[in-house]
C-alpha cells in the first residue's frame, strides 16, 4: 500500500471515528464511566489488598501460596487459630466498607454523572446542572421497588415493605439509572428553555431564585415518573428496573459474554489504534455497560464472568501488546542506532506500560511493517489467557489493579495467583518472538532505502 493510498485511508477512518467518537451521548457517557470509575478503583484496590494480602488462606499466607503462616506458626491449623489471622479477617471485614461506599451504591454515581454531563452537553444553557441531578436522583427513587420479597433466617418467604431492594442501586439497576436520568435531562431542561418556570423578583438572593424556577419543570417531570412506576406496577406488578433489567440489560450482558462480542472488541482495539485512534474513546462507553458490569460483580463475588475489563487490562496489560515487548526486540535485534536509543528512552516508561513512547517514537502507528505483530500483541495474549482460563491454569480475574503496576506483578496482583505472573513473563517472551522478525524486515528495508 503506497503513502498516499494509506494516508486517504487513515483521513477516512479518522473522520469517520471521529464522528463516532464526537457524539455527544457517547461523550457523556465516557465522561460518567471515567468519572465514576475512579471511586470504584479505590474499592477494587481495597478488595485486592484484602483477597492478596489480608487473607488468612491466600498467596502470601496460605498453604497454596507462600506458605508464611504455617512458616511462623509451625503448621496451617495454628496459624489459622492464631489472634493475628483472626485480625486479617476483621481487616478483610473493614476493607468490605469500601464496596458499600461505591460499588453498592454504583448506579447513583452514574445517575450523578451522566445527568450532569448530559445536562452540559445537551443543554449547555443550563447554568445549574446540579438542579437536573437532584430530579433525576428523585425519578430514579420514584421508580425502584419498595416492597420485595425474601428469605428469612429459617428460609421462609417474607414481603418487605417500605425498603428499597438494594439489589438496583449497584449493577443490576444501572440501565434503568441511564434511561431515567436522559429522560430527566431531557423533560426537565426542555420546560426550562420554554420558561414553564416561577420568575422570582430581583431581590430574592439567586440560590432561592433558581430552587423556585425549578419547581415547576421539576414537579412535571417527577410526575411523568410516577405516571410510569404506577402504569407498571398496576398492569405487570412489577417495577421500572425489575422490566428493563429483564428486557435489555440481561441480553445485552448476555452478548458481552460471548467469544464474539470478544472477537470483536479485541481485534478492532489495535486497528484503531494503530491508526492513531485511542481505543477507549469508542469502545469505553461500550464497556461501561457491558464488561465493566462484569468487572464489578466479579470483584463483589456475586458473580465469575470469564469477559471482563479485569481481564482484558490481565492479559494484554492495560495499554496492549505488553508494551515491553517490542521495546526488547528493537533493542536486540535492531541495527538503527536511533531505533535502539528510542527503546531505551521507551523502556522506563513501558515498565509501567505507558506505551507512547514506542508507538510514536518507533514508530508502530501507522509503520505498516509493524502492523502485524501489533494486532497480535493484543489478540494473542488475551485469547491465550481465555485458552487457559478455560483449562483451569489460570483463574477468574476478580482483582482491580492500577493500570500502572509492571507486568509480572500485576500479574500475580490480578490473579492473585503465581500462575498470573507467569502467563504475563510468558507472553513478554512469546511477543518479544513475535516481533523479532519484523525488526528484522524493517532492517532489510531500511538498508535498501540507504543504497
């Protein structure tokens, strides 16, 4: 393919991307993911210090693992009784806090956000855009089921009443949390602009001025939910959430789950991104709603889906191709001396797998001798880790690591497990392999041109 025949594709996919990418609902929903993904970071963190570090029967302490408990208490039934796992366990107890403050609460983080990110988008007149999220915060309470049946301590079954089911402010409710807060952005700031509002004289103090302005725009647009709550519960018995959940959230996590849905985020990754295209920007909304999901219930133990962010961010390390790889096969096999001082500028950086250094310093964007090893630095690694998952050797990601941990520790971090950061030292190797021929081809080509 000739530069000029490249350049017009990579102009038609950018602008066609770019478009993609510029939606405004999908900007507001990428902004709400990053946002809320922060405080669940924080749990996750907390939840792999409690599973890694704190359990009594994990890696460093227990039987499978290092082995230190019985090592300072002479056998593993000692240790277990011991005052200092019983402490680990109520530390492990305390770290659980965290996923109260965040990951149980999760869908109220994202009503937050996306009603204030989708308020800025949409209607950017909107000085207040807190005012939309208190409505939306309100719709969604209006909406959830407050009466729910249970098992008590003997398994009997009981009806509560007057009691939100939890269940629908975490992962399971954050379809509806979504729906409700963009029709709330949108009743809510439409009566706006058309001033069905209370106009208040110019010496009530602005703050007053705006709650009143609100109320009518408010009072409508709580009623429409209520409209709603009541129509399904009189006609289904049943809630807003309890329908949706049943009718889009479940299929839709049902394909996420598929080695398709796999296929093709995985593959489609490294082509945009050796275009010069960041991947999160179109696939990160898609994975909030999908495998990021799956990343929370697996690190809550409610659930152990192989397809995850976890997973993914696993085996191809965060920022893809384990960017170390390439970095140690132009150092070894390269004859350019300005490709090896570029790997060694890259390789700090690349240990705690920021990979921009390499991708544009080598380059790999768009250097069409390097695009293959790049879409298998993504593809071989991550399909590798299913292949195995599948066998046995390697177990569910449950672990939220920062993206910044080097390869191998993650690894095991991740994992929790030695076998994790074995696969990781694994695929540096195989991948290092990989790339060693095309370093070499890009010598031949390189010495050719210099003739």
């Amino acid at each position: 393919m000739s530069i000029l025949s490249l350049s017009a594709v990579q102009i038609g996919l950018t602008k066609c991307i770019s478009k993609i990418a510029g939606n405004r609902l999908l900007l507001a929903l990428r902004d709400t993911f990053i946002m809320t993904g922060v405080p669940l970071m924080i749990a996750g963190i907390a939840i792999m210090i409690s599973s890694v570090f704190l359990d009594p029967n994990g890696i460093i302490f227990g039987h499978a693992g290092l082995k230190l408990g019985a090592l300072f208490y002479g056998d593993d039934e000692m240790w277990l009784a011991s005052g200092m796992a019983a402490r680990m366990v109520m530390l492990q107890h305390y770290c659980n806090y965290f996923i109260n403050g965040t990951m149980a609460i999760n869908v109220i983080l994202i009503i937050v956000g996306f009603t204030f990110f989708g308020t800025r988008r949409f209607f950017p007149k909107n000085k207040e855009p807190i005012v939309c999220v208190f409505y939306a915060i309100a719709a969604f309470f209006i909406c959830l089921p407050w009466e729910f049946t249970t098992n008590d301590v003997n398994q009997q079954v009981v009806t509560l009443s007057g009691i939100v089911n939890t269940r629908f402010i975490g992962q399971e409710g954050i379809f509806t949390g979504l729906l409700v807060s963009g029709l709330t952005i949108w009743i809510f700031n439409r009566l706006v602009e058309k001033n069905y509002t209370i106009k208040m004289p110019d010496s009530v103090p602005p703050a007053v001025a705006r709650s009143f302005e609100s109320l009518i725009p408010g009072c409508f647009t709580l009623l429409v939910f209520v409209v709603i709550a009541a129509t399904l519960h009189a006609w289904f018995n049943s809630s807003v959430p309890e329908i949706l959940l049943t009718l889009l959230q479940k299929p839709t996590l049902a394909v996420a789950s598929t080695p398709f849905f796999a296929i093709v985020a995985v593959t489609t990754g490294p082509l945009l991104q050796w275009f010069g295209i960041h991947a999160t920007s179109v696939w990160g909304p898609i994975f909030g709603l999908t495998w990021t999901i799956n990343d929370n219930e697996n690190i809550m133990g409610v659930a152990h889906h192989l397809y995850s962010t976890l997973f993914f961010n696993f085996s191809t390390v965060s920022s893809g191709g384990m960017t170390i790889a390439p970095i140690i096969a132009v150092y070894l096999f390269s004859r350019r001396m300005e490709n090896r001082n570029t790997a060694k500028i890259a390789l700090a950086p690349a240990i705690f797998n920021i990979s921009e250094p390499i991708n544009f310093g080598l380059p790999i964007i768009l250097n069409p001798v390097m695009f293959i090893p790049y879409v298998l630095s993504w593809v071989l690694p991550f399909f590798g880790a299913v292949l195995l998952t599948n066998m046995g050797l390697l177990p569910i990601i449950t672990n939220n690591v920062p993206w910044t941990v080097p390869p191998v520790i993650s690894g095991i971090l991740f994992s929790g497990q030695i076998s994790g950061g074995l696969y990781q030292l694994l695929v540096i190797v195989v991948m290092t392999a990989i790339y060693m021929p095309f370093v070499k081809i890009a010598n031949s080509i390189n010495e050719k041109a210099a003739e």
